[in-house]
C-alpha cells in the first residue's frame, strides 16, 4: 500500500474544524467485466449470463472512453491497484486484459509493485489461458469455489464441480501464480459444521496465500430472497461455524484481518485494503462506482456508470454514462467512513480520519465514547479498534456513527 503524508495537529484533538485538510488517499482502480456464463441464485452482484458471441473488443473500447472520461477526477495520482471483477472476468481472453491494462497505464501513474486481482469462475479456467494472464500484468488470482462439496455447489447454481476447481487452482499454479484467493461460503444449505471444516482443509491442500470466507447471505433481487433454499442453518448455527472455522484458519497460518478476510502474512489484499481503509478508487465500467476526494474541492464525490452492459457500451465516454454523482454530505461521512473501517482488525487512527474526511475528531466524540462504553471499541486518543464483543455486533457499532 502506498502511504500519504498526514496532516498535523496538535495533540489535544482541538483542532478548529477550519484548519482540518482532506488529504486524498491512495488510489485503486476497479474494471467491472459484467458477464457470466450462469447468473447464480444467490448473486446481487451487476451481472448478466452471455448469450452468443460476447462483444469483448468493443467492450474494451468501452473501458478506455470510461477511463478518459474519468480521468481529470484523478490527474497526477498514483494508482496502487487494480482490479478485475464481475460478471466473470475470466470469460475476457488474456489479449483483452493486456490491451485494457496497456491502454489504462499509458494513462495512468501505475505504483511500481502494482496488484493487479483477476476473478476466476473455475468452470472458465481453460488450459492454457493462466501464463498469458501472467503476461498480460495480472499477479493475482481469486477464485470464485464457494464449496467443495458438489451437492452444495449444484444447490447454489455453479457451473464447475469440486474437481475442476483444484485443477484450475493447479493450473494456475504451473503458470508461475503463487499470491492468489479462494471464495469459501459457508452456512450453506443443509450445511453441517464437518462439511464447512471438510471445504476449509480442501482448500488448504491448495496452498493459497489468501482466503475469503464469509456467510451465504440472502440479497434482495436475488431467486434465493425470492425463493429461500431449505436448510439453511439459523444465527447460532452459523456463529459456531463461523468461531469454528476462525480457529482453524488461524492455525493454518491465516491471519483474520477483516470480517470475511484471511491471509497469510505479507498477502493481504491491497485492493480490497484501500477500500476498507476508505481509500479511493475509479470504477470504470457497467454498473461500476467510484470514490475519489478531491483536495482542491475539499469534499468526496461518488460516482457511478449505466448497468447494463448495451447501455454502458453505447454511451461510455459521454456525460449519459454517467448513472449519478454523489458529493457525500459531512454528516455522513462519519458513518460512510466507519462502515468500512470498522470491519478491519487494526482498527483506525483518529487522525486518518480526519485526513480522510476533512472534519474534526471532535465530531465523533458522542458515539466513540458510547461504543468504548459498551465495551465494543477499545484503544486510546489516537489509536481505536473493535473489541471481539464488538466484531461480532459491527452492525450496531456502525450505526451508533449515523449523527
């Protein structure tokens, strides 16, 4: 990650909000690719299941107009990452990818020891197809398994099997990746707690440096909301799947540094990182958002793109693209900013976030000292993260910063 000078203040924390700066953060770069072979029932992600031939050079045309569009909201900035997601990015073929990242880099500062993250559905991993990734830029590869049980994985609507996972995970291996991620759900249907060990030891077998592993949720928009699967586990049953499992990644040398994210030291996701750490980002492509702070402007502007992808195609590089601009409004900004923080183990600095923000610690005084007194932060004046009691009720926590 690429740090940022801070802003100093002395020490009391009683800054006049005049003098408080927003200091723009790091910067990543985030490439929605909207297709998939299968829209799964679970899924309220913007994707939609190709039909015929899909319009990859044109869609990539698309990306680069998006990109100039964007590009005078982040003039001089250096980008720490990027990061293909989806849809199924791995439908793109590798030549698509090298001419997107080849385009964007002649337009952008790239950090020397840019992450560039793939989203591989293993059911579109074909051989071959890994070493020109590779060669294209892409250093790191998250795969999409959810489960390795097979029953479960036709319950939840995935085109590959068990079997095909591991042998895209070790082709991906033969071509030289050695940083990449498994997705793992667990509290599944009919799901018992020897199955969600059963997939986490699978998955170790695997040697990844980074798994995700977060509870099946059920999302409005999706056929699992509108028809929910039977069996699936109530609150206590996934918490003690969930405090199970916690315990075997740690001893399998994965440390937990967000709610749903494990690593291996040096491997943590630094995509995923700056977002949680209210870091910036570009979203350039169908129904993709951005973040970006501007220091001359002193505010923070969301920004998003058209979803569907014949929309987005047809008028990327133009002002209709553009689904909406947001500036965040200063009373939101605390809760805005402790949604994402609140979800990392190391917690957050008082003065990150006032960098962040451009207003004064002072503001959260009221619910920091609520949650410290609930017991769900602890820390001291500069310094503050979630308790295990407050891990487990982020939800809560979170919403005490609503002012």
């Amino acid at each position: 990650m690429s740090t940022h000078s801070h802003v100093h203040h002395d020490a009391c924390g009683c800054d006049a909000p005049s003098e408080i700066q927003l200091v723009p953060p790091p910067l990543s770069l985030y490439v929605h690719l909207p297709w998939c072979v299968r829209k799964c029932p679970y899924c309220d992600f913007n994707s939609h299941a190709g039909k015929g031939e899909l319009p990859f050079d044109a869609y990539i045309d698309a990306l680069i107009r998006d990109l100039d569009q964007d590009l005078p909201l982040v003039w001089g900035r250096v980008v720490s990452s990027v990061f293909f997601g989806g849809g199924t990015p791995s439908l793109f073929p590798p030549e698509a990818i090298d001419r997107f990242l080849q385009q964007a880099s002649a337009r952008l500062r790239f950090a020397p020891n840019l992450e560039v993250t793939l989203e591989t559905n293993p059911g579109t991993a074909e051989h071959g197809r890994f070493d020109r990734y590779r060669a294209a830029g892409v250093n790191r590869i998250s795969f999409g398994i959810q489960t390795f049980n097979d029953d479960a994985l036709k319950r939840l609507g995935r085109i590959h099997d068990s079997g095909e996972a591991e042998r895209a995970v070790k082709l991906a291996q033969d071509a030289g990746y050695n940083n990449f991620n498994i997705d793992l759900m667990y509290a599944l249907p009919e799901q018992t707690l020897a199955q969600a060990e059963h997939d986490l030891e699978r998955a170790f077998a695997l040697n990844p440096t980074h798994i995700s592993h977060y509870q099946l949720t059920l999302e409005p928009n999706t056929v699992f909301f509108a028809r929910p699967p039977q069996g699936i586990p109530d609150e206590d049953s996934a918490w003690d799947i969930q405090e199970h499992c916690q315990a075997l990644l740690a001893e399998a040398g994965y440390g937990q540094y967000e709610v749903s994210a494990y690593a291996r030291d040096g491997y943590q996701c630094a995509h995923n990182l700056n977002y949680w750490r209210f870091g910036d980002y570009l979203g350039i492509g169908a129904g993709a958002h951005g973040k970006i702070s501007s220091g001359a402007e002193q505010h923070v502007l969301r920004r998003w793109k058209h979803k569907h992808p014949q929309t987005f195609m047809d008028t990327a590089g133009t002002p209709t693209s553009i689904g909406g601009d947001d500036i965040i409004s200063p009373g939101r900004l605390p809760f805005e900013y402790m949604l994402n923080l609140l979800r990392l183990h190391e917690g957050f600095s008082l003065r990150d976030f006032e960098s962040r923000t451009g207003l004064s610690r002072q503001v959260l005084r009221p619910a920091l000292d609520a949650a410290i007194a609930r017991g769900w932060l602890a820390g001291n004046d500069e310094l503050l993260a979630p308790t295990e009691l407050g891990r487990r009720f982020t939800n809560d926590v979170v919403e005490l910063f609503l002012l």
